[in-house]
C-alpha cells in the first residue's frame, strides 16, 4: 500500500517560560558550514488506547516545557548570533491510513515525506531553528517524530542531548523529574567569527554537482568480525567496527566514482570527532549544546591503491594525529580558546584541500550514541531513520548502531550514476543485508 500522508496542522510551540538570556554569541565553527538542518526521524508503536489526540497533546505540552530550557532553539538567527525572543519552534501534524508495520516493510522510500515543510521566507540560517514533524499511522499503530535542527547551533551529540530531554519531560508524570538547563557552549571552545566573516562562503563546498540517492546497508554483527579480520595489519591489529566499515565505504565510494571520470580524481575522506568525549567535563559538560567537534581527514591521491588494511591504518594515525593535538594542549594548561584556534588552524588545512580535482566524502559515526533509548513514553523506538534536502546534493556516509546495538546501518549518499556502480561491489554486496533507495 503507498503512503499518502495528510497534513493535519502545522503551528508554532512557544517557551513555557521566558528565555533566560537576550541572545547567544555563535562561534567560527557553528557558522563555518552552509546552513542546514540535522534531521532524524523516530518511530515508535503506539501505547493500546492511545488516541492521536493524547499523544499529540503530550508531545506539545512537554515541547513547549523543553524549548524553556533549550530557549536558542526557539530563537531567531540574525547575524552571527541567535536572538533568545522567544519565537518558538514549528510543530506540524500528519496522519496517513498506512500502518506502521507495512512502511517499514515496504515504504521507506518514503523518508523525504516525513521531513517537515520549509515555508518561503524560512531557512536553517534565520528561522525556524527548530522544525517538528509528527506523523500517525493506521489505526493506531504507531507514529514517528521528525526532529529538524538547524546545524548553526546543534552537531548530532547536540540533538540527542535535545530530543533525550524532550522525551523524559514528555514521559514524566507532572513534575516530578528535575530538568537541567544545558550548557550552551558555542564560545567555548571556538571563538566568535570576526566581523567581516561571510558564511555564506563556505556553501556548497561539499556539493557534487548533480542528484545524489541514497541507500542503507546493514553489516551483521558476523560480517563486522569478518570484515575487522580483512581490515587487520601490523599496525592497527584490532581494527574499530567504524575504522573498518568507514574504510570499506571510502574504499567502494572511490572505486564507484573513479568508473564514472574520463580522469581520476584525488579523493578526500573527512570524520568529525566529539570534543565531549575527548576534553575533561570541567571544560566541556557532556551535555553540552553546540557544533562542538573537531574533524580530521585523510586524502589519497588519484593513482593510490584502494586497500582496506591501508585504508584502516592511515585513518587510525589522522584520528590520532588530532587526538594527540588535544592531549598535548590540555597537557600544557592552555586555555580551551587556544585548543579551538589551533583545532581552527587543523580545519584550514582541511579547507585548503577541498578543490575541484578531489572527490570529497564527509563520514560520521553515530555509534554508541543512545539514540534508540529516547522514550516519549510508549517504549523505544522501532526504528531510526534518516533523510535530509541536503543529502540530494551531497556524498555522504553516516553509521548508526542497530536496535539490538550490535549491528551497524550505514547509509551512504552518491550521485545516481556512482551509486548504480556501487551496489554491485563485491567487497559491499558480501557485507550487505538490505539496500533500499530512498530518494
């Protein structure tokens, strides 16, 4: 059966409470990236007796309750700077007579349609900074929550922090659970953008230049094993889970594009890393709000060898080449704005080597982060899914546990004609359990 979904109502979730702050100063790197929003998109079965109506009326009171305490997400973006005025957020409706068990059967292609509208006149980079989208299925069966985040102010550790807040709000019974303010940390650790800063410079640098689809894969827990024991070397002799699925993905993403060139271009792989887990909470609380990671990369030039235990070991010495960076910083008592100007001097480096001859693919791992434990109130989620308008435009590839933490879904973004070649690797089609396009 095809999904047809009816919009019930779209309307703006203002604050419980007024904001506690006039305004808050972004950093160089919130700013740095094109304007865009961090979209996840959470399904869950639905409590017996239920209505739409309760349901939908819990997830307004417990949001309005939430942007109290996350007040920039219900600002407005001027400049370099989100003013707290209290705006709100966007809250859209939507219910469709498909059950929930028969889309994740047979509809996933169907993601773009959970994504919430951006009316004329809105963006990531003004307003609304926080969109909603909650969907209902058939005959109760279930729904799914949208949550649409603009980059400027949140990276996905920053989103989880969000929607884990919002969910224990809206499963708390009257107020009976303490709920802490976080910490917004945009200056923290990155300085404030100069002045004359234009971000609208650095839009589209990761573009490909024509439309992209995108496909998930799920390696089993058997496959990751055998596919660490292919990835091993003398240097690296217990790959990560993620040093071995990025590299095969790179490695295949390569391969798949260099087919499609009349000549072979360079090809840069890029990793965010999160600060949180790296710098002492003293400095950075773990709950921290804001685009608070440092990125490293690793670039093969067009007649390198694609060799997955290579692969492994050149992305494990770029990952500690940062790491070290920062433990040396830390070691030397520097302040965490010294650490953020040298992070910002890595990042030009990086800036530096984006150039119309290299293939980029920007790579995130979600692993390990709870997003599967977020509970509005009716258990956890059956499944997580992904789309975005950037991932029309974008190569990408991003890795996320499975619901039994021991699986890995990676979904990855090429230009259609890449990704005809890329599906039928060997090295992709021997770990692969499922594909399904989904643009």
């Amino acid at each position: 059966m095809e999904m047809k979904l009816e919009i019930l109502g779209r309307e703006v979730i203002k604050p419980a409470s007024p904001s506690p702050q006039d305004f808050l100063q972004l950093s160089l790197a919130d700013v740095y990236g094109p304007a865009t929003y961090v979209s996840t998109i959470f399904f869950f079965k639905s409590v017996s007796g239920e209505s739409r109506e309760i349901i939908s009326g819990r997830l307004k009171t417990s949001l309005s309750q939430t942007l109290s305490r996350f007040y920039p997400l219900a600002g407005r973006m001027e400049g370099h700077k989100i003013i707290c005025n209290d705006e709100g957020a966007v809250f859209t409706e939507a219910r469709t007579d498909l059950l929930l068990s028969d889309f994740l059967k047979n509809n996933t292609n169907s993601l773009p349609e959970f994504l919430p509208t951006i009316a004329p006149g809105e963006s990531a980079g003004t307003w609304p900074l926080l969109s909603v989208k909650v969907n209902f299925f058939g005959s109760g069966s279930g729904f799914a929550v949208t949550v649409f985040v603009s980059h400027r102010i949140c990276d996905a550790a920053s989103v989880l922090t969000f929607v884990s807040g919002w969910a224990a709000t809206a499963k708390a019974k009257s107020n009976d659970v303490a709920m802490n303010i976080p910490t917004f940390a945009t200056t923290t650790i990155y300085p404030p953008p100069p002045s004359s800063f234009q971000s609208s410079s650095m839009d589209g640098l990761y573009e490909v230049g024509s439309k992209c689809v995108t496909n998930r894969f799920l390696f089993k827990s058997s496959k990751i094993a055998e596919l660490k024991r292919k990835a091993t070397s003398e240097t690296v002799p217990v790959p990560t889970r993620v040093e071995a699925i990025m590299s095969l993905m790179w490695r295949c993403a390569t391969i798949s594009t260099r087919s499609n060139s009349a000549v072979p271009k360079s090809t840069l792989m890029i990793q965010p890393m999160d600060l949180r887990l790296r710098l002492p909470s003293a400095v950075l609380p773990k709950d921290a709000v804001g685009n608070l990671q440092a990125s490293f990369f690793l670039k093969k030039d067009s007649e390198s060898e694609m060799d997955i235990a290579e692969f492994v070991d050149e992305f494990r010495k770029a990952k500690e080449g940062v790491n070290e960076m920062i433990r040396e910083n830390l070691a030397t008592n520097i302040t965490a704005t010294t650490l953020g100007l040298n992070l910002l001097s890595h990042m030009g480096k990086l800036v530096s080597e984006l150039k119309p001859d290299t293939d980029v693919y920007p790579m995130s791992s979600w692993c390990r982060k709870p997003f599967y434990e977020v509970d509005f109130g009716c258990g956890c989620p059956v499944w997580i899914g992904f789309t975005g308008h950037i991932m029309e435009t974008t190569a990408f590839v991003l890795l996320i546990d499975s619901k039994d933490g021991e699986d890995v879904e990676a979904w990855i973004s090429l230009p259609e004609q890449d990704m005809s070649v890329f599906v039928r690797d060997q090295d992709v089609n021997f770990n692969k359990q499922l594909t399904t396009e989904l643009n």
